[in-house]
C-alpha cells in the first residue's frame, strides 16, 4: 500500500497529532508499507528531528489545509488525516477519490471517512452516528504506542528500584498552558528525596528553576526524542491527560494524569474508572492543583499497593499491539478494492 498521513504540529495544537501519525507510520513501513507525511514546517525542534531521524518523505501544506489535488495526484491507497481543524466537508470530498482513515477524539465532527479510529480509552462504549459505528476501531485496544515505548517496559513497573524514587514530569510536547509550572511546584512539595525530572519547554524553565530553590536532585530538560527512555526509568510519572497518557499505561509505569485542557477530561473519568491511574482534572482552572498533586504522588510514593494495582490495571488493558490492528484493517480494505 502506498498511505499519505496528513496532521500537523504546533505550540497550540501541540505535538500529539504528528506522533500518532508517525506511530502508526512506522508500523505500515515494517510491514512494507511505502508512507508519506504530508504536514505544515514542523517548529517544535525535538519533532523535526525526530522526523528527520524516520527518513519518512515528507510533503508540505498550507496549516489545516487538505490540498485534494495534490494529495490525488500521488497515486494513494489511503489517507490519514489526524486534526481538529481540517475542514471536515473537505475529508469527505477526499474520501469519494482515495480511502480516509480519520483519527478523531470523541468526535467525527460530521465527516465521512472509510475507517474512524478513536484509540482513546472507553471511545469504544461512547455513543456514535450509526455511519460511524459500522467503520469504527475504538478504545484502548487500537491505542497506537510507539515501539520505542514498548522497548521500555520492565519487569514490576510498579517497584520503586533505585535508592532515591525517580519521578518524570511531562505535560505535552509544547505545553501551551504552562501547567509544568505549577506541576514542578507540587512535586518539588511533595518528593524532597526523589530524583525529579521536569520536561518542559525552554520557556518555562526559568519559572521552574525559580521554585526549586537550590534543590538537589532535579533536571529540568526540554522535551526530547528519547523520551520514553526517560520514562523507563520512572518509579512514577505525572503526564498530561493527552498522547503521552497511554504510552505511560502502556509502560506500566504509576502514574498522576492530569487534564489541563477540555478534551482531556474524558480521558481523566475512564482511566480513573478503571483504576489505572491517579487523576486530576484541572480543565477548568488550576486552583488547587498543588495540593491535588501534592497529596496523589505522596500516595504513590508511599504505598505499595496502591502502585502495584494501578501498574497491574494499565497493562491488562493496554497491550501495545494497537497500531498492529489498525494496519491489518487498513490492509484488509485495501484487499477489498
């Protein structure tokens, strides 16, 4: 097959869109798949190098943009388009001339796409358009997790196996709202022992190192290709509740979400639901984060049980073959036609 992925990147769209593109990418190319990217300039330096780093061709376009003629003219078998933003009436007039796989977060936003994939946890049990139901893969298990992440995995994710517990901060490759401020303040409160590693934009890191006071023990790092290697090594993670969420399910690794924007408050409900994590939902202000936080990573530091149960929960759910399911379905229609 010959697949055109269409998403972009950005400081307000964040990085998530690009990287579930290239997860899955990278999966239809092991399976001798010839994929293309087609995305605007990517600004985030760590993602441009990351793309660089795949070797996947790369085509250009206008941002939100679905230049149909030009997308027509490469000769495809499908088309993923992964946005919030792209015109949906402009999907459906692709998906007439090449089949479209559309990634969407709880809602198709009226398009008509050949294949709908909402690899967010409970998507499954939501309530969709009958159109959409019959071409829908949904939930955790089409979760598309990046190999690199699964590389990660360990024995007993849930046991603390250094002599200081290491704990990552990540809330999203751009972190428009600057939630890593005030993230790196509770975990500075709450983890006085603990090896730190605050991953955030350039611009925050001044704010950060300005709470830390001298403190020992803690790195303040941009975000970066390597990181799930950094989240291996974690005792406990706290993430945003978007892209990176499931790769920290995927890993077993105990973990703090917390939703920082609206479209994340879903994500916080189910993953809490199914006692996979520890959550917060801040979409609506972050007044009481600090203590929120603060009192959920101290649980996690301090009991065993609570960690090996939330560790056990999101590995029984999240197997990481989802990116493999979404290509033998991508396979089988292009089988069909």
């Amino acid at each position: 097959m010959r697949v055109l992925l269409r998403a972009d990147s950005g400081k307000v769209q964040g990085t998530g869109h690009v990287m579930r593109c290239l997860t899955l990418g990278d999966e239809l190319r092991s399976r001798g798949h010839d994929v293309h990217l087609m995305t605007t300039p990517i600004t985030v330096r760590w993602l441009a190098s990351l793309v660089a780093a795949s070797g996947i061709v790369v085509h250009h376009a206008a941002v939100n943009e679905l230049p149909i003629d030009a997308i027509a003219a490469l000769d495809l078998d499908w088309v993923v388009v992964d946005s919030y933003r792209i015109d949906p009436e402009q999907v459906s007039r692709l998906n007439k001339l090449i089949p479209v796989l559309a990634i969407i977060d709880g809602d198709d936003r009226g398009m008509d796409a050949s294949l709908y994939l909402d690899q967010n946890l409970g998507a499954d049990k939501a309530k969709w358009p009958p159109k959409v139901l019959d071409r829908l893969l949904a939930g955790a298990s089409y979760s598309l997790v990046r190999d690199a992440i699964l590389r990660e995995r360990r024995q007993e994710p849930w046991r603390l196996h250094g002599e200081r517990a290491a704990i990552v901060s990540f809330m999203g490759g751009t972190d428009p709202t600057g939630a890593s401020v005030e993230v790196a303040a509770a975990l500075i409160a709450a983890s006085a022992d603990a090896e730190l590693t605050i991953v955030a934009p350039e611009e925050l890191h001044e704010l950060i190192e300005a709470l830390s006071r001298g403190r020992g023990h803690l790195t303040i790092s941009d975000p970066t290709p390597e990181l799930p290697a950094l989240f291996g090594r974690a005792d406990i993670v706290v993430s945003a509740a978007g892209t990176s969420a499931w790769d920290v399910c995927a890993l077993g690794i105990p973990a703090v979400l917390v939703a920082v924007v609206h479209n994340q408050s879903s994500s916080i409900s189910e993953a809490l639901a199914e006692g996979m994590v520890l959550g917060i939902d801040a979409s609506d202000g972050r007044s009481g984060l600090t203590e929120q936080l603060t009192s959920r990573v101290v649980t996690l530091l301090t009991n065993e049980v609570v960690r090996r149960k939330l560790s056990d929960r999101c590995l029984e759910i999240f197997d990481g073959k989802g990116k493999a399911r979404v290509s033998a379905h991508m396979e089988e229609r292009a089988r069909r036609t």
